[in-house]
C-alpha cells in the first residue's frame, strides 16, 4: 500500500469478498478469499499508534526480527529469504483457496477485482500452491490431520481422547484454556474475531531427504520404517502408535480412526519415537504427569499447502526446482503457540530428555545431529542429519474479523 487511502479502498472493497467463517454445506462458498495483515501494513493503513502497540510483541516485531529464536539461520536466515518476504514493504496477505481448479480461477477473480485497477497497491509476491496429485506433501506423507475441534465451531474432533479447545485459544475476545480472555489488541472492535496467521514458505529438500533414508535402510521396507519414525506416521497418515509394525492404507484415509489415538501405552516410544515430528508437535498425553507440560495451550489450527512439483517418485538426485509447503498457522497465541512448539518441541529436546536432538524432519539441523530411534534390544541412532528443510521466508500477519475489517477501512486520521 503506497498510502492510507488506497489501503483503505482496499480493504473496504477486501469486505465484500471475505467472508465469514460460518460452516457452509453450499458448494458455491467452498472457494473463499482471506485477508491478513502484518504489523506495516496496519501501520500505513494509519491505525493509531497506541493500537498498534497493543498487539502481541512478536506480531510487532515481525518473523524476520525472531529469526534467532525461530531457528531461521544461516541458509534459513532473512538474509537469504525471497524478497520481499520478512521486510517493511509486506502489508496485506491474500488467500484465495478453493477445493478444484475450476471454483479457484472465480475465488481469484473476486481476490484481483479488490486491488486490480486500485492505484497505491501493488501485488509484490505471490505464490501458487495446490495438493499434489498424490494428495500428499513433498516427502511424500499425508498431513494436515492432526488438528484440534474448537468450542463453538461446528466442526467435530477428530481425537476423541482430545476436548475440543476453547474459542479464545484460535480466536481473540473469548475465554481461552487459562479461563481469562487472552491480550486483545485495541480497541475491541479491531481486536474482536480477529486471528494471529503464522506463514512460512518452507523449502524441502526432498533428494537429499530420500538419499539419506536409502543408506540408512537395508530394504524398502526399513526405509519407509525408518521415515515414518521421523514423522510419527506412515506416509498414508496411518500413525504408527495404532499401526507400528506396518503402512495402513485404509487406517490413513480413515478420518474417524486416523487421529484418534494418544501416546499413553507407548511413553518409551517403541512404536512412536519421542523425537518424531509429530508427536513433538502435539505430544498428546505424553507429557501427563507430576509438572506436566499443559499440552492445551500449545495447540494450532494449521492449513498448509503444497507448492512446486513433485520430485517424482524414486528420483534421488536433486534437480534443482524449487518445492515444499506453505505452512499456515492460525491461533490467539503466537508466542505460547506457534513459537513455542517451534522453539522448545521442534528445535529443542530438552522435554523429551534428549537436549541435543532436534525434530529430525523440520528441525534446523546442521549435520551433526542425530535421532533415537527406541528399540529392542538396543536402541536404533540415526547420525549426522542434515538440513531437511531450509526457511525461504514468512510473516506474522493478523487476519480482522469482518466488524475489524469496516473499522479499518473506515480510519479517518
Ligand atoms: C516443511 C516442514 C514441515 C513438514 C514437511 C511437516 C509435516 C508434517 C506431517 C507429515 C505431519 C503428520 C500429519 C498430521 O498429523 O497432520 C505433521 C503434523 C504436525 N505438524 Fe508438521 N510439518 C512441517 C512443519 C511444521 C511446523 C513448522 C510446525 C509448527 C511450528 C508443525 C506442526 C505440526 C503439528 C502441530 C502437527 C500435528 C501433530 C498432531 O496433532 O499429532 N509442522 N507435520
């Protein structure tokens, strides 16, 4: 935005393609546009600095001011991310999502009518994604299942061992899992509805990923053991908890069953290692217990997506194209929990015992790290990991619910 006038066109006309997070059956509404904000943008739309002020330091910040915290070093550094990703010139994030290509190219259209034709906007990155043809992400698994059901949605868990959350731990104004209403940004109507959204382009290297398997592994079939250790499920989804020997095709597609398990008759991890991705993630109730971690408050909603094309399958040479996930986080809380899943689960291993482990996958390795694999009658140590997935770039953005959005668009100073 080149000045506060246009940005404020801009969201104006933004409100009549956002809509509002109701459950739809109607299929015509399954395509829909999203707008988020990053600290600058609300900035030069001209919201007082006192309101800006009263947002989540971090959101203040910006993700490429919490680098060092974030692990987002050495190739992941903001140095070397795609401009303009990480600087001041980011302001306003569109999402225009859809089931299928047809519904996508009309979602879109209404996205370029808001700033088409809008002097003072300026469309300075933009990025495709889309499932893959396998439904499937990059290193070939299955994700996006594990997700909390949150009070008040509609929308039923899919861990029947996992209470659904409560509103104000996704959505600000309301009672979170603390029983107080979270820090809301000022004033009430900007804050109100409003979401933190968390995103990161996240590079993998899926070669050197599918390599490292391959002299580690005696047969295929160890090779798909020994990646599904690393993420805590089977490339279906089938977790390995219910499903520890073998893949489960039918278990993986299964929503009913496919989430709906805990970690309580597996604590030393012979059938989910402590250190895999997933159950670092969201350890469950891995860490009940005397001065137990309130897993609760560290959860997300996460809606990523795929970019660039598969490496197709069985190739092991890197070849060069650039491929991975646009990871989505959206919740109140983007210190207690995108950063703090990232920094103490993902990056750290101090609460699994293992202070110099970090998550095998998505962890900033640097080639000499390492992952226990528990197994009878010794356990299994996978050594010198390299990096897996290096951080092109991101932003911490604030998504308004729709009253926030005719308030902003409404700024007279
Ligand atoms: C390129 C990077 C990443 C890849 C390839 C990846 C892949 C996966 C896969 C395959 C799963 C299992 C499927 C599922 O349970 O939904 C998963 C689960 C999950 N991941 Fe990631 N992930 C990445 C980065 C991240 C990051 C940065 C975070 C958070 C800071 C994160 C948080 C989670 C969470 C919360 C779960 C669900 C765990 C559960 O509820 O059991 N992931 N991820």
């Amino acid at each position: 935005m080149d000045d506060r006038t246009a940005g404020r066109e801009l969201v104006r006309r933004l409100l009549s393609v956002v809509d509002s997070g109701r459950p739809t059956t109607n299929p015509a509404q399954d395509a829909w546009v999203t707008a988020a904000f990053t600290y600058w943008g609300l900035k030069a739309l001209g919201v007082p600095q006192d309101s800006l002020d009263s947002f989540a330091p971090e959101f203040r910040q910006g993700m490429a001011a919490r680098a060092a915290e974030l692990g987002d070093v050495g190739e992941s550094s903001p140095a070397n991310w795609e401009k303009p990703l990480g600087t001041s010139d980011v302001h306003v994030a569109l999402a225009a999502l859809s089931p299928d290509a047809a519904r996508l190219e009309a979602v879109l259209e209404r996205a370029r009518k808001t700033y088409e034709e809008l002097a003072g906007i300026e469309v300075i990155w933009r990025q495709d994604c889309y499932q893959l043809p396998t439904g499937r992400t990059s290193f070939g698994f299955k994700d996006g299942i594990g997700q909390p059901a949150v009070e008040g949605s509609g929308i039923p868990g899919s861990n029947l061992g996992e209470a659904p959350l409560k509103a104000g731990e996704i959505i600000l104004g309301y009672p979170d899992e603390t029983g107080n209403r979270p820090p809301m940004p000022t004033p009430e109507v900007l804050g109100r509805n409003g979401t933190y959204v968390v995103f990161r382009k996240l590079h993998t290297r899926v070669a050197a990923y599918r390599s490292y398997l391959r002299e580690r592994a005696a047969s295929r079939e160890e090779e798909a053991l020994l990646g599904a250790k690393m993420v805590g499920r089977w490339q279906s989804g089938a977790p390995l908890v219910i499903s520890p020997e073998r893949d489960d095709p039918e278990l993986g597609a299964d929503p009913r069953r496919n989430n709906d398990f805990l970690y309580k008759d597996d604590l030393r991890g012979f059938k989910c290692p402590a250190g895999a991705h997933a159950r670092r993630a969201n350890p469950r109730d891995a860490l009940d217990g005397e001065g137990s971690v309130d897993v609760r408050l560290h959860r997300m909603i996460r809606r990523g997506t795929s970019y660039g094309p598969m490496l197709p399958e069985g190739v092991l040479e890197d070849d060069g194209v650039d491929r991975g996930i646009i990871f989505v986080f959206a919740g109140a809380h983007p210190k207690r929990q995108f950063e703090f899943v990232k920094t103490q689960w993902l990056n750290d291993g101090i609460f699994i015992g293992a202070p110099s482990e970090s998550d095998p996958l998505v962890g900033p390795q640097d080639g000499s790290g390492m992952f226990t694999i528990p197994q009878r009658p010794i356990r299994r140590r996978l050594q010198a990991l390299p990096p897996f997935v290096v951080t092109r770039g991101g932003e911490y953005c604030f998504a308004p619910g729709l009253r926030a959005m005719r308030w902003l668009a409404e700024l007279d100073t």
